[in-house]
C-alpha cells in the first residue's frame, strides 16, 4: 500500500533521530493530539528511541476516549428501548456506561448492529420503515462529514425513522483547553493530520501565536512522527511558534471545501463535554435547528441523563496529559480490556489500549539498533 513501507523505513528514521540529537540542547515536552498518532509512537517504541528530555505526551486524541459517560449512558437507554435499531461502529459497543455497555445492552435482548459507515444505518432505516433507527456519531471533525451528509440524506430523501445522537469534538478548543490548565508542561503540539485534511489549518495559526506553541501538522506513520518531532523541536529550540504543515500529501490550508460546506448546513458549534476533562467551551458540535428532528438526544427525550465518573478511572489524567497509562494504580490489575474501567483501555485508539498491547507496564530504555521502526 503507497505510503505504508517508504514511511517505516529504518534507515530515513535513524538519519531523522541523528538530525533531532544534533538539535535538541535542552528537555522539551511535545504532545500529540491523536490517538493514531499515539499507538504508532508506542508501537514502534518511538519515544523511547528519542534524545533523554524529549517527551511525548499523549494529549485527548482518541475520539472514543473523550465520548462522555453522560453520553454513553444516553446510547444504552436508547437502544435497550424495543422499538429502536441502534447502530453503531464496533468500537463504541465496548465502551464501559455506568452499569453496562452496547454489549450487554444486545445480550439482553436490545436490536445493536455493527456498521461501518453511517450510510449502512440510513439503509437499515429505509428497510425498517416501521422501526426507529438511531446511528451513534461520535469523533472529531474527521468523522463529522459523512454523519453530517447522512442526516442531510435522511432528510433530502424523507426517511423519517432515522435519527443520530451526536458527540463530535473540535480540536481546537481542546488545545486552548491544555495551554489553560494550571497543570500544562506542553511546549509543542503534532497536530492531526486526518482532521486538518478536512478542517485545513486556518485555526491554528491563532493558537500558535496566542499560547506561543509550535503546532506541526503531522501524518501516522513512524517517519511522519520522527519529521513532526523534528520540526518542533527545531522551532522550540529557534524561539518560533509558528504551524508547519508536515503532512502535505494529505493536508491543504484551506481543507476539504465540500465537507467545511456540509459540517456548516448540518452542524452547529455548542459547548461539549470531554469524558474525564469537563465542559470545554464551543468545542463540539450538534445538529443544527433546521435537523433537530433527526436529533436522536430529543426525539427520545433523554438529554436530561447525567451520571459521574467512577473515582477508579484516571483516564481524565491520561487524556489531559497528566499521567502515563502504566501510572494509573487499575492499569492491568483493575483496569484491563476484559474490564475495562475507562474508554481508554478498550478503544483502538486509546491510550491505555496501546500500552497494555505492546506490553508497556513500565518505561525501559530501547537502544536505536533495537529499534522495532521498520
């Protein structure tokens, strides 16, 4: 596949390794802001192979991860109701609620299906006409599109038994978020580079200038980490806060026109709640007055639900930065992917998820020619 083995070749990651040691002359803590990003920096033992002094902090990136309890507890009320075809991607059905998940929801009878892109729930809808169908959107403005055009869809074409609950975040807000927190060490942000394929990067700029951060927009494969690192420390090391775009096979400034155009019909921006962080404001979006009807949170009249965070779960700390997954006292005891206490730990992109994978229950050193890049 292009763009797979030539980004994960040993050789150009050793010489981009040299060029960040012969820069770097003091510590310096990047975060980067997508879970991708993150289980590939953890995968390939990327941070371990850096100078001593640059840190990489795993930021809120995972958009499973940041779906809030509230809102997962919204979904199981949802879908245990009779009437309801709920459709979700598979990663959400894992996803621990307050009592239960999507899982235990379908094994108690509950009608929960798999799908894979939001136009398969709109096609169960228009062959269920006497059956409500609810599809769950949830991500960052990479997601948002195609939930967005479906909803458009479902109401262009009539479908009236299709409906969405809707969790989307914005990226943005989330970095203002980090830089305001009494508790921030971040110095240097790997901006996603699947969001701003769609978004572009007009917003950062601002960010970059105001919390005086270099923001570098970077892809997934272990080359594209080792080249935004590089990028970044080289600023941080110049005095520059300014946004590098890393990632120019995928990202424009200005994005992807058609799905900016669709994000502003469907959606608007409303305050939005993070699992583990709060409210952080103007930071998601919801459906527009014009679709309300397909607003599954009021068609089933269940935006009043509020729950609590189990005190056990640290993925708050984790997701905010503060805290390294093997850090959390539940981390492999407690917490594992069988019982999960948090998203994190059974979400693709999760944090906690990569390091109980790739066995990171502690922090050893990693030489260059142990290197497992490549």
């Amino acid at each position: 596949m292009k763009y797979l083995e030539e980004f994960q070749n040993p050789e150009l990651a050793r010489r981009l390794l040299d060029d960040i040691r012969a820069t770097v002359t003091r510590p310096w803590a990047l975060m980067e802001v997508c879970g991708g990003q993150t289980h590939t920096i953890i995968r390939h033992g990327i941070d371990q192979l850096l100078p001593e002094g640059i840190e990489l902090i795993h930021g809120p990136g995972c958009p499973v991860c940041v779906t809030p309890l509230e809102v997962i507890d919204k979904a199981l009320e949802i879908a245990a109701r009779p009437e309801v075809i709920f459709c979700s991607f598979g990663d959400m059905l894992r996803v621990p609620g307050s009592d239960r998940d999507l899982f235990r929801v379908r094994g108690e009878g509950g009608d929960v299906r798999v799908v894979y892109s939001p136009l398969d729930a709109l096609r169960i809808a228009q062959e269920n006409p006497q059956r409500e169908v609810v599809f769950f959107g949830i991500g960052f403005e990479t997601t948002a599109p195609p939930n967005a055009m479906t909803v458009h869809q479902a109401r262009k074409l009539g479908i009236g038994n299709f409906s969405m609950l809707v969790s989307h975040v914005r990226v943005p807000p989330a970095i203002s978020a980090i830089m305001e927190s009494p508790h921030c060490r971040v110095q240097g942000f790997l901006a996603a580079g699947h969001v701003c394929s769609v978004m572009g990067t007009e917003e950062y700029p601002e960010l970059a200038e105001r919390y005086r951060v270099p923001i570098v927009v970077t892809g997934f494969e272990p080359l594209d980490i080792l080249e935004g690192v590089r990028r970044t420390v080289r600023q941080l090391e110049r005095g520059e806060h300014t946004v590098e775009n890393a990632y120019p096979r995928a990202v424009r400034e200005e994005g992807n026109a058609a799905a900016r155009a669709m994000l502003e019909d469907v959606f608007e921006v409303t305050d939005r709640a993070w699992r583990g962080i709060g409210v952080i404001p103007a930071s998601g979006w919801r459906l527009s007055e014009r679709y309300r009807e397909q607003d599954a949170e009021h068609r089933f009249d269940v935006a009043a639900i509020t729950t609590r965070e189990p005190a056990a779960c640290r993925s708050g700390e984790v997701l905010q930065g503060l805290l390294k997954p093997h850090e959390c006292e539940a981390f492999g005891t407690l917490c594992t992917p069988r019982t999960p206490l948090g998203a994190t730990m059974v979400s693709s992109e999760g944090a906690c998820a990569a390091y109980y994978l790739y066995r990171r229950l502690g922090v050893p050193a990693v030489s260059l020619e142990a290197s497992p890049v490549g």
